[in-house]
C-alpha cells in the first residue's frame, strides 16, 4: 500500500493521480498496488518529510548539524531558480514524472 497525503486542492490530487497512473504505466508498481489518500492527523509518518526539511533548513540558517545523521538516508535535489515544485522535481527523480526534463 501507497499512503499520500490528502491534498486540499483538486490539482494537487490529480497531480498526484497522474503520478500514480504513470508509475503503474512504467511497470514501477503493480496495477493492483492500493494508493490512500489520508491526513497527516491519521497517519503520522506523513509529518516525516516536514520533520526533515525543518531539519535541514535549520541546518542552513542555525548551522545545527542534526541533519548529518540524515546524510545516509536521504537525497538532496537542487534545483535551478526557474523550477519551483519540488513535489514535481522530486517524482522526476524518482522516474515517475517527466516535469523536469
């Protein structure tokens, strides 16, 4: 089972859907893999990636060196000034998406 995060925008959910529809087109997940749409205040790990990037910023604006214990169990995509999705540039990454091209 797939959990994302419910969205509160309807494009931000049909981004998603297309996401998925990509991936399964890709052969990347099974055609039967369970996607779930839920909140933040029912599954808990979806705070993860705040807790992270929160983490890393005060990384770059404190200078509090936390997030190093992370280096091993996360990538770091840089983007250029013109992109501003990084929902997008990261499901590029990650070969289900061809926004970032």
């Amino acid at each position: 089972m797939m959990v994302l995060e419910k969205q509160g925008r309807r494009e931000d959910t049909a981004r998603d859907q297309h996401t998925v529809k990509d991936a399964r087109r890709a052969g990347l997940i099974d055609r039967h893999y369970q996607v779930k749409h839920v909140s933040p205040t029912v599954e808990h790990l979806l705070w993860l990636p705040d807790l992270v990037s929160h983490t890393y910023r005060r990384y770059i604006t404190h200078g509090e060196d936390l997030v190093t214990r992370l280096d091993a169990q996360t990538v770091t995509i840089d983007l250029p000034g013109t992109k501003s999705d990084p929902l997008g540039a990261a499901a590029y990454v990650q070969g289900v998406s061809r926004l970032f091209r």
